[in-house]
C-alpha cells in the first residue's frame, strides 16, 4: 500500500467525508444490538442481568455469500428497485373470535340434543323426598329374565321420572301369582297393575262376582324384535306374540308328536303363555295330565340360552317367545341353525289395566301413569326402562287388541286348573332353576 497517496486522499474534501461516513458506520454497528438477539443490561453496582430475548422478532441469518449479503443489506441496485415496487402489504390485525354457542335445544340428530361442553355428563339432580300416591302391582309373567331385586332396579328410573314430569311417586310391588293382584287391587293397596294378558282375563273374572266393580284395560305391550314364521304369518293379532317350539335344523322332528321323550328346555318367569300352549299341544296330542311326555324340563334364566341349549345338544327342544328367537337370529344369525316345529296363536301379550273402585279414589294418578307409560320411548331413560323389559313400547287400548287371547282363554284355564306334570315346575316359584349363561355365543 502507498500510505503517501492515501495521505493526500485523506487530505482531500471527498476522501474525508468518505472517511467520517466510515466512522459512523462502525460506530453504529458496534453499538446495534440485532433484532432476535439477547442484550445484556449491566448496572454500575450490581452484577450482569440476564439475558433478554424478543420471542416475536425472528432470528438474524448469517448470508452464505455475496448475492445473499446483497439481498440482505439491500445494495444500491436493490433500493431502487424497492422505490419503483408497490409497498408491502400489511398483514391484518389478529382479530378471530370463538365460535357463537350453539342453542341448548338443537339437536345433532334425530333423538339426540347436544352435550354442554363445559359438564357434558352431570349428575343428576337428586329429587325431593314425596309421599308415595300410586302404587303399581308387577306380576311375575313380566319379569323376563331378572330376579326380584333386578325388577325393583329397573322400575326405578321410571318411578323417578313420573315425578319429574308429573309430580307424581309411585311404588312397584311384585308379586307371584294372579290371585295377588286380584286382592291388592280389591283392597286399593295397589291401584293398577302389570302382567300377562291371561292373569289379566283371569282377574277379570274374579271381579265380576264383586258387586259394583270390574276391570279396566288401559294398555297393551309391543314386543322387541318381533319375529313371523311361515307357520303364523296368517294368525290375528300382534306379530311376534306367539311362542315357538323350536328344534335344531338338523335332527329329525318335524311333528309335535316327534317330541316324546325328548329334553325340553324353558323359560322360568315366562309362564302363561308357553303353559297355556304346551298344555294345548300335550292335550291334542292325547296326552294324561298325570304322564310325562319328556324325558326332562330344564327351567332357564334366560330364554336365549334355552335355545343356545338346543344348538349345543344339551336339550332338544326349546319352548321360547318369538322375541327371544327373534333377537338370537338378529344377533347371532341362527337362522339357517333352527327350525320351527309349532307356534302358538298371538297371545302372548302383557298389559296394563285397573278396577273401578281404584279409579273412584285415584283416577288422576292412573291417568297420568297410563300416559307416561306410553310415551315411555320419547327419551334415553324411558328407552331404558323399555329394553330392560324387552318391549318395544306401549299402546292405548283399542278394541279389538285381546281378541285372541279371549278366544284361547280356555286353554290358560286348564293349563291352571289341569297342569301336566312336565309343566309344575313353571307354576312353582321355588322350582329348581338353572341359572348359568353363555357370555356369548360359542361360549361354554
């Protein structure tokens, strides 16, 4: 370097402002501290602070060679080109806002409303203690497949919603046999009561020797998965209210007389109906009351497992509503497994009824119970109290919807009144029963 010819440009006006402008630019980056970078703030007393660091500004890259120092520290070719060019434009401010609440009462479908985001699952409201003013009688016929304790447990949610909707407490009373009901109804400690049509019919007879009373039909069930057969899709009544003898697809019964001296398998809490059809066939077929026409009669919790029974070999012949078989061949798809050897009339119906002294005291009350009762499925919990009874849903009384079970009254009577031997057990509570289950189809 010439340190003499560097003199004189020093010396010259051009060389020093040049160099002034030099000066400054080192001073000022010296003194910068870059955005995104931390600063250090030192007081004369004290030690160093921390660092502090500006999240929202981004972090300074470093150029890789001289375009990108170029972009970066904008050259003079670059600002011009930035004068000629429309400004940036702006980001616009941050300004979203949450979504509007929804209404309480929209429904996301059919049935179902929404859940509060906040407390989707609430416990429920614990309701005021109120003096019982209906009480409701339950017959054995209608208990299905649940034990004593299990009947009380599922009436429950429809105890507490009557009073919920209607102000109204009521209490279930269970009982055995159609005689209870007829004298807790006479006496007014039950004032409407629920059980098969027969006990109904039943009742209704014993009433008629009762001066200035009677019965009053108020509703009919409608059974879950009903079911229609060749053999009954020409029957009046109700379909899916008729009992099925039903045998595996492969044996060699084809006749109710083929029958003899084979393994029957039953349901124990349902009674009326598949006795009053039994004692019909055994009664057709000649057969004494005082003789066995089986070889053995299995009482089983649960109707489903009578059938199970029939397709594993453990019996031979299954005696079962139509919504059990129903519902098997829904779940299970058994279809091609059974065949149906007989079927009974269209009688095998529950339903609900009263007397005229209890409608003299309580005719408010049973109106508004009737009323709950069928529109039982309008919500999840009337839903409930319906599947653990295995009923569809309830109708008003019409004229007309117990024609058959009046036609084949007869047979109930005698099966009461003339019980074959293979079908005391079904009358007797404390009969033995076999309370094991498949957990599952194929389960042993």
């Amino acid at each position: 370097m010439d340190i003499e010819s560097e003199s004189q440009k020093l010396r010259s006006p051009a060389g020093a402002w040049r160099a002034i402008f030099a000066a400054a630019v080192v001073f000022g980056a010296g003194c910068a501290q870059p955005k995104g970078t931390s600063s250090t703030k030192q007081s004369a007393s004290g030690p160093a602070a921390q660092p502090v660091y500006d999240t929202t500004a981004p972090k300074p890259v470093a150029p890789r060679d001289k375009r990108e120092r170029q972009v970066q520290e904008r050259a003079e070719g670059l600002r011009a080109v930035d004068e000629l060019m429309d400004k940036r434009t702006p980001l616009p401010p941050f300004d979203r806002q949450p979504l509007p609440d929804l209404p309480r009462d929209q429904p996301i479908s059919e049935g179902v409303g929404l859940l509060d985001d906040r407390d989707p699952f609430p416990d429920p409201i614990p309701l005021p203690e109120k003096e019982v003013t209906i009480d409701v009688g339950i017959s054995r016929s209608t208990y299905r497949t649940r034990e004593r304790q299990e009947v009380l447990s599922a009436v429950q949610p429809f105890i507490d919603l009557m009073q919920r909707e209607v102000n109204i407490r009521g209490a279930a009373h269970l009982h055995e046999a159609a005689d209870s009901l007829y004298y807790t109804m006479l006496d007014g400690t039950n004032q409407m009561a629920v059980g098969h049509v027969f006990e109904y019919l039943l009742v209704r007879d014993w009433f008629a020797t009762a001066p200035d009373n009677g019965t009053v039909l108020l509703a009919t069930a409608r059974p879950a998965h009903p079911r229609t057969t060749d053999l009954d899709r020409g029957l009046e009544g109700a379909p899916g209210t008729s009992i099925e003898l039903v045998v595996a697809a492969e044996s060699d019964y084809r006749e109710p007389g083929d029958l003899r001296g084979t393994r029957l398998a039953l349901s124990a809490n349902v009674v009326p109906a598949p006795g009053a059809f039994l004692t019909r066939l055994l009664s057709d077929l000649g057969q004494p009351a005082g003789v066995s026409f089986f070889s053995t009669v299995t009482l089983r919790r649960y109707s489903k497992d009578a059938v199970i029974d029939v397709l594993k070999g453990k019996a031979d012949v299954a005696c079962v509503d139509q919504g059990t078989v129903g519902a098997l061949c829904r779940f299970y798809g058994i279809n091609d497994r059974i065949r149906t050897v007989a079927v009974s009339p269209r009688y095998n119906v529950d339903v609900l009824f009263t007397s005229l002294n209890n409608l003299q005291t309580r005719q408010e009350e049973i109106e508004l119970t009737q009323r709950q009762l069928t529109t039982l499925g309008k919500d999840p919990e009337g839903q409930e109290v319906l599947f653990f009874f295995d009923v569809e849903g309830w109708t008003n009384y019409r004229e007309g919807d117990i024609a058959t079970p009046r036609a084949h009254y007869a047979d109930y009577l005698k099966f009461i009144e003339e019980t074959p031997v293979d079908l005391l057990p079904l009358l007797d509570p404390k009969a033995p029963v076999d309370r094991r289950t498949y957990d599952r189809f194929g389960d042993e």
